[in-house]
C-alpha cells in the first residue's frame, strides 16, 4: 500500500467524527464540508513527510477548524489568508490537539451528522444518497454509477437533498436521553435503508454492492460509539449475516439462488462469526428488538450445515415474536413460509390469504404463493399466481426466477 | 522463551481496507511468518474480530460488571491472556467472573473472539517453558 493509499483510508475512517465536530463548530453543513476538504488538502501535504499524527481524526478537526475560521475571516473582512506558517507549529501542537478538543461531544457530533440525512421530508434514495456522500464521503460519481444515473443528476440530487436539510435546521444543544434514543433508532432505520439499497441492487448491478459494506461499517461506526445498544448490535448482525451470502445469492448466469439452494461453502465465514458473536451479546441485555429477532433468524439459517438442519420451529417462533414486536404483511408472509415447512403447504395458503389485499402490489407475496400453491397440487392457481408475480417483478432475475417456475409446472402437467 | 507478539492499529483503517489491499497485507505477513512455521516454533496466529464484538467483564464490589464493547482504561496493562473455545459468550463470561473472583488485584478480562489464521503448534515447547 503507497503513503498516498494508506492517508486515504485514515481520512476515509476519519471523517465522520472529524465533519460532525466541524458542523458543530461552524453550524453550517458547507463550510464545515469545505474546511474537512482544506485540511485533507493539508494532510496530504504534510503526513507523508512528517508521517500521520497519532489521532487523524483529531488533527483535521483542529486544522479544519483553524481554515474555517479564515475562511469565514476573509470573507468578512476580505483580507488575505495568513501565510501558510501560521500552521506550522501544528506538529508539535499535535500531542495535546486530543486533549483540548472535546471528547464528550464525539459521539453526539458523529449522530447528529447521520441524522441530519435522515429528515423525514427527504424520499429514501435522497437520504440513502445524502449519507453516502456527506458521513461515508462516497464521490459523486460512485453514487450515480450505484443508482444508474448521471453524474449531474446525482449531483443535483444531492445539492437539494442538502439544501433541504440546510432549511429545516439542525438541533445543535446536546441532545438528552430520550432525543438520543429518537435519533438513534432513526438513524439505524437509514443504514438499514443504505444496505438494502445494496442488497436489492447489486442483483443486476455490482456497482452498489459497495453500499452494502458502507452500511455495515457504519453500523460497526455506531456501535463503537453506542456500545451497549442491543438494536444496533442486532441490525449489525443482521446485515452481516445477509452479506455473508452474497457470494451464493446469485448463479454464474446472474439468476437468483434461493437461500435452501445456495452453495453453504461460498458463505463467508468470518462475517458469520462476527455476527453470531454480536447477536450473542445482544440477547444478553434481554430487551428484544425487530433487529435483533430478524438477526436471530437470520443466524439459524447461518447455523445450519444443510437446509434440512434448519430449526423451522424455532424460526416459526422468532417470527411469531417479530409479528408481535413489529406487526407487518410481510412478517405474516414470511411466518408462513417457516410455516411450510413445519405443517405444510395449505396451513401456509390459509395463514396468508388474509393479507392479499395488502399486498396485492407486492412480487414476494405472489411468487411465494405461487410456489405454495405449486407444492400443493393447485397447478392452475399457482400459474396465474407466477403470472401476476411476474408483471411486479423489480429485476430481470426475479422475472427469469418466476418463469423458471412455470417451466416447472409446465413440466409436471406434461 | 514464549513470546506473544500483540499487533496494535488504527482499528477503522484497517477495516476500511479493500479485498485487494488486505490480500496483499496478509500475503506479505505470511511470507514472514513462513520461515518460523516450518521450524516449529510458530504457534496459534489469529486476528481479533473488531472491538464491536468485544465484552469487557469487570471487577465490581460484590459481583463481576458485564460491560459492552473493548476495556477502555489505560491505567492498566496487558498482563496475560487466555485463548479457548467456548459455545456461547455467557461461557465465556462466567469464565471470566471466576478469573476475576480469584485475582486479588483489580483486574478486568476483555473478552474478543477471533478468527484463527493458522492453528500451528509450537514443537520446542520444552525449551519455551524454561
């Protein structure tokens, strides 16, 4: 790895505590964006010759600080910038920068900047965007290319996503407990948002299967601030766990694995592991959550060397706990498939009958009642169930899934 | 003389690495662990799992803290470590109680699991424990 590579990375993992300690001190997203950039400038400067302080982050927040103030100095005053050696006692200041910035006020700095993405006025692909660009420091052009649009479409997205933001104002004072707990909850929402933006997108495209990683080290980012927090532990898991597949979700043709038909040798182990480890700590505090029991179902399938060792009863019942923890259609669909398997294909057909109106739009609610009513013998009703999957179908895989299946009901009517 | 070597480094850096950059980080590791390997003096190496997954148990007055995320203190040092298999953290913190509840001093047990790169066994033990 080149000095130039390795600074990358630090300014990288730097930068979500080193912006939101700049947007505290300045109150404005753009000067504070600008002075992070003019002390990256600066890093890349000076730290390959006198090598990279001991604390990145602390040092942009304590150079970036000092251009800003110039900056908003020159604009008022329009005087020259001082000469570049008013910054040069910066190395020896360095040892006591940690001291004197204010440690307190990290974690709520890094909250508030994950926050302000997350305004409730702003649609989901304008937050997924904003976070990206402004906590990750994503470029632009990586985030277009993720969400197949132009650069300058992304860009202006992001200017109005941001000029949003700027409108509705930001709370500065500290926030208390209850507030804290608000945010986080929302935030968690946003990187799970992130992550399955990745998810569902890096089917077809390979560009945005770089958010799905993003998403996980900002959970990881959350957790390192919030340590005790059993829900982040959960969403960490979780996502972890998805991931883990990622490598087994799709064939060499690009079509859809279906979780019991995947090559368990191509899971990833490692994030198996680390997420079983976080899942373990989170049931310690014995406050379930959606996460958490989302996770906890996820993992039996991580557990399980084949399909047939899958705990369908204990899933069922994770299920049962999710539908009370967060009621939704798509819990009940999901319950009834773990269902299927326990008690068999029409015990499934009754449990979610009931939810067609609701999800009469959604592709998953027809395909999983066209495989259900497939396994039970009711060949035309599957069929016109596949056909109304197939004309909701979001992705080329999920249509080519679908007609796969008809392929086999054509078969066995033949 | 046993030797732990302890690896020390900017935890999001090293988690922000590439697929390729971390290939070629642990290729070159293990071109310079290869030489110790295959004179048998080389044992477990391994990589701590990041310090989200970590639990940090706690001498407290009557009973041991259980405490969420890495031992943060920096009064105190590294004085010994314990690798095992446990099935389950609670295994592994009801291990750490007991340590805990014999060391007179006021200890604390960071509690990491790690993934094993290799699970090589140090053949001159004999001379090790001299």
């Amino acid at each position: 790895m080149t000095d130039l590579a390795y600074i990358d990375l630090a300014l990288t993992a730097a930068r979500p505590q080193a912006l939101g300690a700049l947007l505290r001190y300045f109150r404005d997203l753009d000067t504070a964006e600008e002075a992070f950039q003019e002390a990256c400038l600066r890093a890349i400067r000076t730290w390959p010759d006198k090598g990279p302080p001991r604390d990145p982050a602390a040092w942009l927040i304590f150079v970036g600080r000092n251009s800003g103030v110039d900056q908003i100095r020159k604009r008022a005053k329009n005087e020259p910038l001082p000469e570049e050696a008013a910054f040069s006692d910066l190395s020896d200041a360095e040892e006591d920068i940690a001291d004197r910035l204010d440690n307190a006020h990290y974690r709520d700095d890094i909250l508030r900047l994950l926050f302000i993405c997350c305004h409730p006025d702003l649609p989901n692909t304008q937050q997924i965007a904003l976070a990206l660009r402004i906590v990750s420091g994503l470029t632009v052009q990586q985030i277009a290319r993720a969400f197949l649009v132009s650069d300058s479409a992304m860009e202006q997205r992001i200017t109005r996503a941001k000029g949003r933001v700027a409108k509705a104002g930001v709370a500065f004072e500290t926030p208390d407990v209850h507030e804290r707990a608000e945010r986080l909850k929302t935030v968690a929402a946003m990187i799970y948002l992130v992550f399955n933006e990745g998810y569902s997108a890096g089917i077809t495209n390979p560009d945005s299967v770089a958010f799905c990683d993003e998403a996980i080290r900002l959970s990881r980012l959350l957790l390192r601030i919030f340590p005790a927090e059993p829900e982040i532990m959960g969403l960490t898991a979780l996502m972890l766990l998805q991931h883990s597949r990622a490598a087994a979700r799709l064939d060499e043709a690009g079509q859809i694995v279906l979780l019991e038909n995947q090559d368990r040798g191509l899971w990833n182990r490692r994030l198996i592991d680390e997420a079983l480890a976080m899942l373990d700590k989170a049931i310690r505090h014995r406050l379930p959550g959606p996460y958490q029991v989302q996770a906890a179902i996820s993992a039996l399938h991580a557990r399980a060397g084949r399909p047939d060792d899958t705990d369908w009863g204990e899933i069922t019942l994770l299920y049962e706990l999710l539908e009370k923890l967060a009621p939704s259609p798509v819990v009940t669909l999901n319950r009834a498939v773990a269902l299927s398997k326990l008690k068999g294909a029409e015990a499934a057909l009754c449990l979610i009958e009931p939810l067609s109106d609701k999800l009469d739009g959604y592709f998953y609610y027809h395909g999983v009642r066209g495989g259900l009513l497939m396994q039970a013998g009711r060949n035309a009703e599957a069929r016109s169930a596949f056909d109304r999957a197939i004309t909701l179908a979001n992705s080329p895989a999920e249509c080519a899934h679908i007609r796969l299946q008809l392929d086999r009901l054509g078969a066995s009517r033949g | 003389m046993l030797y732990a070597i302890l690896c020390y480094a900017h935890e999001e850096t090293v988690f922000a690495w590439s697929k390729d950059e971390e290939a070629a980080v642990m290729d070159r590791l293990m071109k310079v662990q290869e030489p110790l390997a295959q004179a048998g003096k080389l044992g477990p190496v391994g990589r701590l799992m990041p310090t989200t997954a970590a639990t940090t148990v706690r001498k407290g007055k009557d009973e041991a803290l259980v405490l969420d995320g890495p031992f943060a203190e920096t009064k105190e040092v590294l004085l010994g470590f314990y690798t095992a298999e446990f099935d389950s953290l609670d295994e592994a913190v009801a291990f750490s109680k007991e340590l805990s509840a014999v060391n007179p001093g006021s200890s604390s047990y960071e509690i990491r699991p790690f993934y094993v790169f290799h699970h090589n066994e140090i053949k001159a033990a004999e001379s090790g424990s001299s």
